[in-house]
C-alpha cells in the first residue's frame, strides 16, 4: 500500500508541477468564468468552483506533502555521509533533524560558537 502510494504521489507530483497542468487548470478556470454570466452568477455556479479547488487543494496537501518528505529524507541521507566521508566534520550534525528541538538548538549553538572562536 505505501509502495503504491509512493508511486501515485509521485506521478502526481510530476504532473500537477507540468506545464500541461497548469493549462488545465486555466482552461477550467476560463470555462468556469465563461459560465458565470449564462447563470447568471448563480449561487451553484460559485458553489462549483469553491468545492472543485477546496477537494483539489485538501488532496494535493497530502500528496506534495509526501513527495516533500522524501526529498527531504534523501538530502539529508546525502548530506549525512557527506559529513560521514569528510574527516574534520562535526559527526554529531548526523541525524541533527531527528533530534528533540531543544538538543538540535544546543548542537546548532554549540557548532556557531566553535565558528566564532576558531580561527580564519
């Protein structure tokens, strides 16, 4: 379930980020306007628009979302055998979003003091 998930999100992803997406979506918007003046700007006509962009924005929230999380997690994968591979690194950084708030501050303090006194 959560590979085919991945996998729709994904694609989700790539088209709602397309060029013919966003075509669509201005093609809808200029059908809908165009209808406005033949019903005379009914109370269903802004009901139709306001349920179509409230359903399309609450799923797309979770879909980006998803796609979000998994960049996220291979950058900071990257990032972390970066400072791995890279002798002189400070390796408590690893894993530094994984951390309770009040630890990553004390990591993120504690690296900005060693910047300030080391010398240039």
């Amino acid at each position: 379930m959560r590979r085919s998930f991945s996998i729709f999100a994904s694609g989700v992803n790539r088209f709602v980020s397309s060029a013919a997406a966003t075509g669509a979506a201005f093609v809808v918007v200029v059908v809908w306007a165009v209808f406005g003046p033949i019903t005379h700007y009914s109370e269903n006509w802004q009901l139709v628009i306001n349920t179509g962009t409230t359903i399309v924005t609450f799923l797309m929230v979770f879909v980006l979302n998803h796609a979000q999380n998994r960049d996220t997690t291979a950058i900071n994968a990257k990032l972390d055998s970066l400072i791995l591979a890279i002798e002189r690194a400070d390796n408590r950084l690893v894993g530094l979003e994984q951390l309770p708030i009040t630890e990553a501050e004390a990591v993120t303090a504690a690296l900005k003091d060693a910047l300030v006194t080391e010398p240039a």
